[in-house]
C-alpha cells in the first residue's frame, strides 16, 4: 500500500498544472520554438516558445542544445503557452537590435551575417602598411636619385619627374584604423 506522502503529491500532481517543469530537448524547430519531453512525465511538447514575449524589432533569442535539459514555464499555467526560462547547455544565442544582429555559437560569433568577413587585427595589419609605406618611400628616394644617360650625349635627371610624388608621412598607426567601439 502506498504511504501517505505518496498518495499526497499524486493528488497534488493530478490537480495541480505546475508552473516550471525540467525537460529534454529533441528538435529545434524553424520558428523560434523547441520541441521537448519532460523529465517526469514524458509529455511531448512541441511548439515551445524560446522566449516569454513575443518577438519584435529588439530581442535576445537563446536557442538551447537538442539533448539538453530546459526548465519550461507556462505563461497563466496554460501547458500550451509554454516557454524556456532556463538552459543546461547552449547551442546559440542571438541578439537582434532594430537592424543589427548578433550570433554567438561554439564556431564564434558573427556580426550582421558576417558578409563582410572576419576582423582585422589592427596591429598585422598596421605592421604591413607601415612596411608598405617604407618600400614606396624607398622607392621613391631610389627614383629621384637616379640619373638617366641619353644617348649619343647628356643626362636626364629623374628627380624632376618624381618632384610632385611625396614620400608618405606621417606613417599609419593603430589609431587611424581602429574602431574603439568594437573590440575583440
């Protein structure tokens, strides 16, 4: 025979739709929604919602791993307004304000889709400008200081032809090329 503490909190638990619940995620599904099975009572809940509030212009979207365990609360204690409040493992997460975007996932992060590229690192970078700018000015000097012999008689001096290219000063620092506000 069961003991009273038992048949309690099966009375409760059969009269009560409770307000948070651990569960498994099986499927991530395409519309900001998860499909998932609870830890204790095996229901299958497919149309989970990743967020509590419907999504607008401006929101943070945390998209858990398929096999991880979520805590699903429901909005009004309704099982069908379910939504994930917490998180054991992550796959992605993603931060979209107005027009601008943020992806944050185990392969790093990307910026507005990432169609430009990776970051620069303003250093490598400025190190090869400055070594680009001291061949020019090398080149150049070289240019100027060059005489050309004409045949059958006479020289031309080239330093009139090269008088108008200025070697390049000051040299490109990390301040002419780096954005303060993103860092990495």
């Amino acid at each position: 025979m069961e003991g009273l503490e038992e048949l309690f909190w099966k009375l409760i638990k059969s009269k009560v739709i409770c307000q948070s619940i651990y569960a498994v995620v099986t499927k991530i599904n395409d519309n900001q929604t998860i499909a998932c099975e609870g830890l204790e009572t095996q229901t299958i809940y497919t149309d989970v919602q990743l967020t509590a509030t419907e999504t607008k212009e401006s929101y943070i979207l945390v998209t858990p791993k398929i096999g991880s365990t979520v805590i699903l609360s429901f909005l009004n204690n309704n099982i069908n307004d379910a939504y994930v409040s917490g998180f054991s493992d992550l796959d992605k997460i993603q931060l979209i304000i107005a027009h601008s975007q943020l992806t944050i996932n185990k392969d790093g992060i990307v910026m507005n889709g990432g169609d430009l590229g990776g970051l620069v690192i303003v250093q490598k970078l400025v190190g090869k400008i400055n070594a680009l700018e001291q061949k020019y000015n090398d080149l150049l000097n070289s240019c100027k200081t060059q005489v050309v012999t004409l045949a059958p008689s006479g020289t031309f001096p080239m330093a009139s032809f090269f008088a108008s290219n200025l070697p390049i000063a000051p040299k490109t620092s990390v301040g002419d090329l780096e954005n303060e506000k993103v860092k990495h």
